[in-house]
C-alpha cells in the first residue's frame, strides 16, 4: 500500500513539475525580452524548479517512513484495543 502511496505521490510532483515549467516557458515566451535573455531565464528558471523537485523528492522517503510509523502506531492502539474488550468480556462470561 505505502507504494501505491508513493507512486501516486510522485505522479502528482511529476504533473506540478511539469505544469509549472510548460507555464513558465509560455510566460517567457510572450515576454518582451530577446531570445538570448528568454533562453537564459529559462534555463535559469530549469535550473530553480530542478532543485525544488529534487528537494520534494529528498523529502518523501521521510514522509514515508513517518505515515509507516502513524500507521503501525494505529494497528498497535487497534490490537489493544480489542485485547482490552476481550478481557472485560472474557471476565464477565
């Protein structure tokens, strides 16, 4: 489950990354600037949104590993839970 988690998770990083550079690019593009000053803010701007998808991606393995704990912390709260009610009903029969 945590994959199918991930997966999507950076389904949804990849789209943004690429809607914000495809938008990026036609804003540039319609800009008052010369080719060589457009060529050299975009790669400018590649540059600057390259660094922030590698600094979300760094970050989902953290992410991960907090919901795998959110997650075990649950099933363990979930397993008492029912060992509790067992034994009240275990002590009333």
């Amino acid at each position: 489950m945590p994959e199918d988690n991930s997966s999507r998770m950076g389904g949804v990083l990849a789209a943004f990354a690429a809607g914000a550079f495809v938008g990026a690019a036609v804003a540039l593009l319609y800009a008052p600037r010369s080719g060589k000053d457009t060529r050299e803010i975009m790669t400018a701007k590649g540059r600057e949104l390259k660094g922030k998808v590698n600094d979300a991606l760094d970050g989902i393995p953290a992410f991960i590993d907090g919901k795998k704990a959110e997650v075990a912390s649950a099933i363990e709260s979930g397993k008492e839970a029912i060992r509790e009610e067992l034994d009240k009903r275990l002590r009333v029969a």
